[in-house]
C-alpha cells in the first residue's frame, strides 16, 4: 500500500502516462535536439510533435505517415551527406523506452523547394535508408538499444551521396510483441526535418519509382515484418518491414548499431554496455540505469490509477482501446507464463524490480 502511494506521487509529477511512448532526442553528428512532449507547441523543435503516447495501429491508419496528429515542426536542423543521426525514445512517463522486439527502420524523403517547415507529409516521397531487426547471428534486438537508459540511442548514415536540400527523416520503431496475429503490431512513427546543406561529394538523383512509397501505403498488414508469428522463437529471421532499401543507402557496419553489441548470451538484458560502445558517434555516457517503472504498457492496476490521476490534472492524453494486450508486453501472446527458460519474461521481470529498487520502492 505505501509503495502504491510513493508511485502514485512520483508518477504525479511525470507529464504523461507510464505506457509506450514517444522520440526523446535526436543527434545530429553529437549535436542534441530535444524533441517536443506530446501536445507540445512544436515551433522550436525539429521534431514534429504527436498528441499521444500511444502506438499508431493499422497499416492504413493515416497517422502512420508522421505518428499521431504529427504537426510541422518550426525548426529544421542542419545536417550533411554521410552525418550520422542517433535517436533516443522515452516512455510515456518520461523514463525509459521499454520495447526490445521488433524492427527500427528509417526513411527519408525530399522536402521539395518549399522547405520542410511547411511540407505536407502525407505526399512525402520516402526510401528507405536503414532498416534493422536482430543483431546478425543473435537473438539481441536492436530496439533493446533504446531501452538501456535514458540516452539509449539507434542510429543511421544519411546516404553520402543525397544531392543537397531538405528532407524529411521518417523514423519508425515496429513493436512487434503482439505482432504475433494480424493487427497487432504496433508502430512508433516520428519525423524530422533536416537539410543537406553542403553538397554531396558525388550526388546521385534522389530516390524515385520503386524506391519510394507513402504512408500509409508502405507497409503491408500481412508482410512478415508486421505480422510475424516466429518473432520470438530463439533464431528466427526478423525481415523489418517496407520496401528494400534504397540503392544509396549505407548498410554502415557500425551504425544503427552500436557496434560491438553482439553477445551469443541471446539475452537484452538492460546492461549499459551496447551503449557505451555507440558513444563515438552518440551522446556520451549514458548510464544503463532504468529510469522508467519497467512495467511496459499500461497493464496493472497501480498505472491504471496513475493514468486515472493523471488525465484529470494534467494534459490529456489520447489512450487507446487496447490495454489488455499490453500488459502481455513482450511476451508472446500464446506463450504467457513460460517455464523459466523463457528468456524474455525474465529480463522484464528483472527489469521490473530493478527499476523499483532504484526508484526507491
Ligand atoms: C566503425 O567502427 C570502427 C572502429 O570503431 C571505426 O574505425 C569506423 O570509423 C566506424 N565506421 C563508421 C562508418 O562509423
Ligand atoms: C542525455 O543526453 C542529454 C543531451 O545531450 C544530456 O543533457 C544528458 O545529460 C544525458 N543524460 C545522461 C544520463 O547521460
Ligand atoms: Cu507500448
């Protein structure tokens, strides 16, 4: 009972729910841009800003062009052929990201002469720049990257040879641990507005034809990269979802990763060291402290009241229908309660208490 009421008083000052979540942070070369809060005036951000913490659901949901409600942001940042953009997430409290399974994908499209201050992302044009599921030959998710701490990043190369001129980043994080049947999957989408303003050593046409879809439009809802019912079984491929990358991409060896990331323990346990490696092209230390409750998505009784409490002072955040599935949060939904094997039932329980033991409860 008193540990209820010390949650409830911490979760009292957070600004948003304790359920999935939203982009934190981008890094543009080590340069920081915060990105705003849900329901956030966006004018001097670079992100645009979405009006809830939820997942958006559907392939043909409009909202999976820019995430929910996206509205343009004021600011576009400067970048460069080749930079490198690391991105960091939070939950919906404010803590820790806490979704480990599923893809992490980026696109980019042109912003066109009117600049991405005004441009109307729904006709964005976009290709596909990154795209990472499973550390190669391990069952480590590259998603768990962004659950180590608070500057828990995912990066990708901006293609060396992007002709100069504003682009729209499409950044997308696919839940998939209810990805297991049709419709279950959720996406995390977020923008970012940049320019290439130094020229391309040796510019190549921007993509076009095959290379560029819309959203939604760009995933489909039975493709394998959104509906996967292999996608907790130890070895399975994981192939993210959307159309193959653009031929000007980098598949950068180190990149979006992390580098150096890959134990053969199979497991995602939140240890700090997948992100002290990535701190050559990242934000510096991170500590692998869990600073979330670790509990996921809105599944007991306690968060309920959090969101109860929370949504009558403070901003209004949209909730969505689907609750109960995430209080299964990583597990897959036919395999609840495994014998303790089950490696990732025990990581989020581990997590869970951790993350108890260093709030103080
Ligand atoms: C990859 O990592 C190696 C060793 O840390 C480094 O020398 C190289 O520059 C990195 N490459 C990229 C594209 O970041
Ligand atoms: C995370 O990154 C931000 C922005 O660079 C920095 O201000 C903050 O100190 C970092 N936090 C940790 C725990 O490293
Ligand atoms: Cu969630």
């Amino acid at each position: 009972m008193f540990a209820q009421l010390a949650l409830l008083s911490l979760a009292a000052f957070a600004p948003l729910v304790a359920a999935h979540g939203t982009l934190s942070g981008v890094w543009i070369d080590g340069k920081h841009y915060p990105a705003p809060m849900p329901l956030e005036n966006p004018a001097q951000y670079i992100v645009r800003s979405v009006n809830s913490v939820d997942p958006v659901k559907g392939t043909n949901n409009p909202d999976l062009n820019c995430g929910h409600n996206a509205q343009k942001a004021g600011l576009v940042a400067d970048a460069a052929p080749g930079s490198t953009v690391a991105l960091s997430w939070r939950n919906g409290e404010g803590g820790t990201w806490v979704h480990r399974v599923g893809g992490v994908v980026n696109f980019m499209a042109s912003c066109g002469n009117g600049g991405c201050a005004t441009f109307d992302s729904a006709k964005a044009e976009f290709f596909k720049v990154s795209e990472l599921g499973k550390y190669p030959g391990t069952d480590n998710w590259y998603m768990a990257d962004l659950t180590t701490g608070p500057n828990g990043t995912t990066s990708f190369t901006i293609p060396p040879t992007l002709p100069a001129g504003e682009y729209l980043i499409r950044h997308d994080l696919i839940a998939m641990h209810n990805g297991l049947s049709e419709g279950g999957v959720e996406f995390y989408p977020a923008c970012i507005q940049i320019r290439l303003s130094a020229p391309s050593r040796t510019a190549s046409a921007i993509p076009s034809g095959k290379e560029v879809v819309t959203f939604p439009g760009g995933y489909s809802p039975t493709e394998p990269g959104v509906l996967d019912p292999n996608v907790f079984n130890p070895g399975s491929v994981y192939t993210p979802p959307g159309p193959p990358l653009a031929a000007i991409a980098v598949a950068d060896p180190n990149g979006s990763t992390s580098g150096g990331s890959s134990s053969t323990s199979g497991s995602d346990a939140p240890t700090g060291t997948i992100v002290a490696s990535s701190s050559s092209t990242t934000p510096g230390s991170s500590s692998p402290t869990p600073t979330s409750t670790g509990g996921g998505c809105g599944g007991s009784r306690q968060k309920k009241r959090v969101i109860k409490r929370i949504v009558q002072q403070g901003p209004l955040i949209k909730r969505h229908a689907n609750k109960a599935a995430h209080k299964r949060q990583e597990l897959p939904s036919k395999k609840r309660a495994p014998a303790p094997t089950a490696v990732v039932p025990v990581q989020e329980r581990t997590f869970a208490v951790r993350s108890r033991v260093m709030r103080g409860i």
